[in-house]
C-alpha cells in the first residue's frame, strides 16, 4: 500500500501545480486530467488489490510454490504502480525547468492512468471469479451468478462466472497495453525488441491482404511503419483492431515471414555451424517404454490421431559436434529431404571421430501459438544452445492449427518426447536416466487428466 500512498501524494501534488487556476494552456489542462485520473484510479485500487491478495494463496499450487494466475496480475498492477510512482516523481522534480516537455509527459501520465484504469477492471473481474471458485480451482466452470437482463421485463438470467468475465474483458479497451505502455511489466531490455515487434505487425496489418501474403506484404510495410513508430498511441488502436479484427491466417502468414528463403537465407549468415542439421521423418509406430518405478512393467505409447489420423512426425535434429549414434544408418534412413538447407558442410568433408553421447538431450517444442513457424525459424538460436549446451537437440515440428486442430499438436509433442526417450542413444544422448524421466513425466500427465 505504500505504492497507492505515494501515487496519492505525487499526483495530488502535480495536480495542484498544473490546475486551471495557476495555467490556462492545453497541455497543463492535459497533465492536470491525467494526475487527477491517477488520482481516482488509485484511490479504487486499493480495496480491489487488498481483497485479490486474500483471496490469491488459496490457488497455490502448494506451499512451496507461491504462484498462480492471481498472483501475476497482482504483481503486474504493482509494477504498473511503481512506475506511476516514478513518472510522478520526474515530472515533479522537471516541470519548472526550462527543458521540461510537458506534452510527452502528458502523454505518458495519460497512458499509465490508462492502463490503470484497465488493469483496475481486471482485478475485479479476477475478484469475482476468486470469489467463486473453489481453492485451487483457476476455472470456476459450472458456478452461476445472478445478473439483471436490461429488458423491459427486467429478468434476472443465470449464467457461468467465466461467461461474465468473458463478456466483461470484451468491452475493456485493451489498445492502453500496446502503445506507451508495452511491455511495461517486463525487464526494460526487452521492451525495444517487443515494440519493433509491434511496430512490424501493425504495418504488417494495414498492407495485408489476405489473397497476397507474403513478402510483397513485408516489404510494403516498410513504408508505413514510420507512423507507427511515432505515434504509440496510434499504434496501440491499430493493434487492438487487429487482434479482434483479423482471423488466423493473419497470423499464421505474419509469422511465417520468417519461413521464406530470403529471411532463412539471411539467419544464415549469423548462425552458429552446426556439425549436423538434420530434418528428420518418423513413421507413426507404437512404442513401448518401461515404468520408472517398475522396469518389469511397460506401457504403450499410440502415435497421434486426433482429426489426421497416423502420419508420419516430423522432426529436426541439430548437433554441434558429431556424436556416438548420430552417424548411424538407422538415423540416416530417417532424414527427409528439404527445399534448402543451411546447415554445415556434409561430415564426409570435414568428417571427426564421432564424440561419445551427451550426458543431456534437450526436447525443443518451437512457438508460433501452434498456428504458425517450424524449427526453422528457431534454427539460429537452436544452433546457439547446441554449442553453448555441448547437448544434442530435438525440435519438434508439430502439425499447426486450424488445419489440424487441438489436441493434435499436444499428441505429436507427446509422442516426440517418448519418441526420444525409445531412441535417445542414436540421436546423440545417454540413455541410463530416460526411463526414470519418463516415468515422471507420465504421472505428472496422468495427474493433469
């Protein structure tokens, strides 16, 4: 609570130096209705976080782990606070001065009481749904509360805590997080990277067209991005148009401008060499695996099914050094061939005695929100964690949505990992722990379902 006393104090001061009765201008007018904004917002915000903070602890996941979805938004809010709190104090110590930009500074208060403002919302969504669900319970389905209808009859409807939080979260104005406030919540090294990033997909959004994706779109982005750039604000609404706006195959032809040979070829001149780069093909067979806490015992691993039915895995296998397996015919007779490749020269060239396997093998489930991207977009910091590693690594190239929807990518992510385990010697790893971490890992999974 200290955060909302000194946002109280800070803002009441500001506002009282840029009232209407000491300046008359536009921006004083501006900076005045933002601090008095701050104002409002943190006076509501301590009931909202002081309840949330009960209420958090009860959706543990034990005592040793104290974390869970309510405690990330309390902490988000909190780092939101925090730098309320410090833009207060600069524009404190700065307005007087002769260099003081009063219009940014107002534009950035206007920002943080904003998010603020939203993030306010969202505690008391959160509230409610903490309020209703049972410990340790995250998705209270099944509770009902009773809201009036605003009909002429004026009928009370039931209907579930998350049909309400939904229909509540869909008329916040969320655009406050994208602009001056991106990524705020994160560590200030990350932020230039998220708002070229943004800067990228919002540019990228105006020059799209759905009958011509690809390059033409990049390029044409580039044009407009300028503005973008400039205008935080701007961008913020561009970007929650988009994401309310536009379908999946925005998404998925964003992200895979990183697919293209152009692009590819680019990474390429920065990549670590690699010693093997192979893309690999896994007929869809059952497998069989030992119990970690009964060897004698095995269990059968089915290869994926769901809306495809059995098809063969695909896979990419990146090495720095040439281990103990890896140059076996049994791992040759699964390389599939690619359109490029930029991996490192054949071993028949530069070929070393192979090194014995790596005490580790690292399973590597690339992003892309399981619509968009391959391995190959992750091949240049994959190439990166294999030589800082010393460990052989597995990317699995699971089938994207919405052509194969869930739970296929999870089946084949599964699958790929039990799938490692069976051959982890001819891929480069030990294999004397594998079987224990299997074990594990299927219990854990079998508690989750």
């Amino acid at each position: 609570m200290d955060l909302l006393q000194s946002l109280q104090l800070l803002a009441r001061d500001n506002l009282t130096f840029f009232s209407p009765c000491r300046s008359s201008s536009a921006t004083s007018r501006r900076l005045a209705d933002a601090f008095a904004a701050l104002l409002r917002h943190g006076r509501h915000l301590g009931p909202a976080l002081a309840h949330l903070s009960r209420l958090a602890p009860a959706f543990d996941l034990d005592e040793a782990t104290p974390a869970n979805g309510y405690r990330s938004l309390l902490h988000v809010v909190r780092v939101c606070l925090d730098r309320a709190v410090e833009r207060c104090r600069y524009v404190a110590a700065r307005r007087g001065g002769l260099f003081f930009r009063a219009g940014a500074n107002a534009a950035e208060v206007e920002a943080l009481a904003a998010a603020l403002a939203q993030l306010r919302a969202l505690l008391v969504l959160a509230g409610k749904m903490a309020e209703t669900a049972e410990p340790g319970c995250l998705f209270p389905d099944g509770v009902k509360v009773a809201e009036e209808e605003e009909e002429e009859e004026e009928e009370e409807e039931e209907e579930g805590i998350s049909q309400v939080v939904l229909r509540e979260y869909s008329t916040m104005h969320n655009g406050c997080f994208y602009g001056r406030c991106l990524g705020f919540q994160f560590v200030p090294s990350l932020r230039p990277f998220l708002q070229t990033l943004a800067i990228g997909l919002v540019s990228f959004g105006e020059n799209y067209r759905s009958r011509d994706p690809g390059l033409g779109v990049a390029a044409g982005s580039l044009f407009t991005s300028g503005k973008f750039a400039l205008d935080p604000e701007l961008r913020g609404a561009e970007f929650e148009r988009l994401t309310q706006n536009l379908d999946v195959h925005f998404w998925k032809s964003f992200w895979n401008l990183t697919e293209t040979e152009l692009l590819a070829s680019v990474a390429s001149l920065t990549a670590v060499q690699v010693g093997l780069c192979r893309a690999l093909a896994v007929s869809p067979e059952p497998l069989e695996l030992p119990l970690a806490r009964d060897p004698s015992r095995s269990v059968t691993i089915a290869p994926p099914r769901a809306h495809l039915g059995p098809a063969p895995l695909h896979l990419r296998l990146l090495s720095y050094h040439l281990r103990e397996g890896q140059d076996s015919a049994a791992l040759s007779a699964l390389t599939r061939p690619e359109g490029s490749s930029w991996s490192a020269a054949p071993f028949s060239l530069r070929r070393p005695p192979p090194l014995p396997p790596s005490p580790a093998l690292l399973v590597h489930f690339h992003g892309g929100g399981f619509v968009a991207q391959t391995s190959r977009s992750h091949e240049p910091y994959l190439r990166a964690w294999a030589r800082d590693l010393g460990a052989p690594i597995l990317s699995v190239d699971y089938a994207l949505a919405p052509e194969a929807p869930f739970p296929r990518a999870l089946e084949e992510c599964f699958y790929a990992y039990c799938w490692a385990l069976r051959h982890c010697r001819m891929l480069g790893g030990r294999s004397q722990k594998n079987s224990g971490n299997f074990g594990e890992f299927w219990g854990i999974l079998g508690a989750k379902i």
